[in-house]
C-alpha cells in the first residue's frame, strides 16, 4: 500500500527491521555480560534485556493500533462483510472491525491491482487459501529458502558466543 516508488525501500525495513533486532539484542547481551558477574547474569542479570522487550512490544502496539490497513485489505473485508450479509450470517466478519467508509472502497468485483478481480469466480475465497491451492511449489520453495536462511543466520550469530 505504499506508493510505487518507495515499494523497494518500504519493503527493505521489514529485513532491516530483522537485522536491527538481532543486533541489538546482541548489543543487550554483551552489555550484561560486561557489566555483571557470570554468577550474576545466570542467576537474575539475564532478566534485564529479557523484560527491557516489555518496552518494545508496548512501542510495536502502540504502532500496530495507529496504523491503517491497506486498501485491498479493507476491500476484502467490505467484501466479506457483503457476502456475510448475504448468506444472513456475520460469520468471519465481526472480529474484522472494518474501520472504513465502505464508500470510499472499490466496488466488490470490481478490478484491483494487477488485474485481479476482488469478487470473482473463486467465491470470495481468501487470498490465502487461493494463494495455497494455485502456487504450493513455490510457497514450499519460499519456507524453505526462508528457513535456511533463518537457519544460516541463527548459526553465524546465536552459534559461536
């Protein structure tokens, strides 16, 4: 949902993001190890960075309430809501919490981005689902290149101290 020209970037703080925990996490351990007694960080001193994530996940809360959702996902969810309405169920729907003037969305079957239709043929099926049953090779292939680089990362920084 970011404008075409910032994509790449946007998309890059996600990995940046990853490699910025890792560091400082890192960064966290080698302080408390420096500054107490081996007998100290066994016995409360690895508590400090472990409870200092408290700060972090009210700060990733805090953000996750004020930020919006993107545009196709609000559309799926009017288009949910529609189909839920339709069938004399709010089934799926309720826990969505469509923030959006359902107006100011495209209509439901209407052409999206890259040509894909947000109503269609595949019975409002999720994206996810539909993503699972036409691509499972390259979503397999994806988790795999995925965990082997999860796997390589873990090794070369959690591994040797």
């Amino acid at each position: 949902s970011s404008p075409a020209n910032r994509q790449v970037f946007v998309g890059g703080l996600a990995m940046s993001g990853a490699i910025g925990g890792l560091t400082l996490g890192s960064f966290a351990g080698l302080l408390i190890h420096t500054a107490l007694p081996e007998e100290s960080v066994l016995e409360w001193g690895w508590r400090i960075p472990f409870f200092s994530g408290v700060i972090i996940a009210v700060f990733a809360l805090w953000m996750r309430k004020n930020v919006s959702e993107s545009v196709e996902f609000e559309e799926s969810m009017v288009q949910r809501k529609r189909e839920a309405e339709a069938r004399g169920t709010s089934e799926g729907v309720e826990m969505c919490g469509i923030g959006s003037d359902e107006s100011k969305l495209a209509v439901p079957g209407s052409e999206t981005r890259e040509g894909h239709s947000s109503g269609g043929a595949d019975g409002g099926q999720m994206p996810l689902m539909r993503a699972l049953k036409e691509h499972p090779l390259e979503i397999l292939v994806m988790f795999l290149v995925v965990g082997a680089h999860g796997f390589g990362v873990w090794i070369m920084t959690a591994f040797p101290p």
